[in-house]
C-alpha cells in the first residue's frame, strides 16, 4: 500500500477508490501499520510541534509547552488505533441492524480511511491557529463514509441513510469518550489543568 497515494486518491477520486478497496482482501494489522499509524504519526508529530513549541491563546489561557505537546500528540495516536477499532466494531455489530455484511475487516478499513482528510488536516496542527481549518477538512470523512458504506458493508439503498447517519454517531461518541478520559486521567498525570492555567492567567493580568 502507497500511503501517499492511497490519501490523495480517497481525497480525490474517493468513489473510484473504494472500489479498489473493495476489490483487496482485508487485513488490519496492514491497515493499522501501513495506513493509519503514518498518517496518523504525522498528525501527531504536527501537534507535538504546534502545541509543544508554538501554542495558541485559548480564551483565558494559553496553551503552550512540551506536556501540552506530547498530550495532544498522544491525542491524535489514540484516536487514530483505539478510535478506528472501537468505532469499527460497534458499526460491524449494528450491520445486521441495516441488512448490511458483518465483516470486521471490511469496518476497519470504512471507518480508517473515511478518516483520511481528518489526519491529513491535522498536520495544520503545527500551527495551532490554523487547526480549525484542518478540522473543517476532516469533515470531508463524511462523505468518504457515506460513500464507502454500500460498498464496503454492502448496504442496501434503503438502509443507507440510516446506517450513515448511526454510523456517524457511533464515529462521533467514540470521539468524545475518548477525549473524555484522556482530559480525566492523562491531563492530570501530565500536571496539564485548564482551570488552572485560566486562574494563572487571571492573576497574571
């Protein structure tokens, strides 16, 4: 698998490569390593320098400093493993629900690369001010799902809607699980606290 053209190809021509996609024999532990974990890598290292290095004015606080950098890092890695298989997995088991294939390597390959334009915005994270750009690209993967389903789940047209619409539900919950316990366990062990950073600053001015 080419990285680099498999992303360009899912931004680009995304229907053309679904097809090809569907065409190759599923395999995560290929798709994690060859696929999510370089993409994702270099989200994260992207994060790691903005947020370590340069930082950006968040309300009353400034988020800036290696801890804040490795946390933001360590936010995109995590997503990009244990977001993909925990989002795959629900989906694989509602596809019954929608008459569609139950085929976790077919899940883990839908929900890693719809996330495509999701890491490959992240790398405006270097410069944290220019993140939200990078988000609103991300929201490009919907439509990557919303095409891959009836092929990779072989969704029938009267289900799809629906699907989609749970799909990006279960996309969407994991997400904010996810970051809610690593602002709940990991920002504490890394001594990183918004209230505290928004009362030092209050003091400052």
């Amino acid at each position: 698998m080419n990285v680099i053209n498999r992303a360009k190809n899912m931004i680009l021509a995304p229907k053309t490569e679904w097809d090809i996609i569907n065409g190759e024999q599923p395999d995560n532990a290929k798709v994690i390593a060859g696929y999510v974990l370089p993409l994702a890598g270099l989200a994260a290292v992207a994060a790691f320098i903005g947020y370590a290095f340069i930082g950006m004015d968040a309300g009353f606080f400034r988020v800036k400093g290696i801890n804040w950098g490795i946390y933001q890092a360590a936010n995109v890695l995590i997503m990009g493993i244990v977001g993909v298989f925990i989002s795959a997995f629900v989906i694989d088991a509602l596809a019954p629900s929608f008459s569609s294939e139950k085929n976790m390597g077919r899940s883990v390959q839908l929900v890693a690369y719809a996330y495509t334009p999701a890491w490959v915005g992240g790398l405006l994270n270097v410069l944290p001010a220019l993140a939200f750009i990078g988000a609103l690209f991300g929201l490009y993967g919907l439509y990557l799902l919303y095409l891959g389903l009836p092929k990779m789940k072989k969704t029938p047209e009267d289900k799809h809607l629906s699907y989609f619409i749970v799909s990006l539900l279960v996309m969407i919950a994991v997400y904010v699980v996810i970051g809610m316990v690593m602002s709940a366990l990991v920002m504490p062990s890394m001594g990183l606290s918004m209230s505290k950073d928004i009362l030092q600053s209050i003091q400052v001015r």
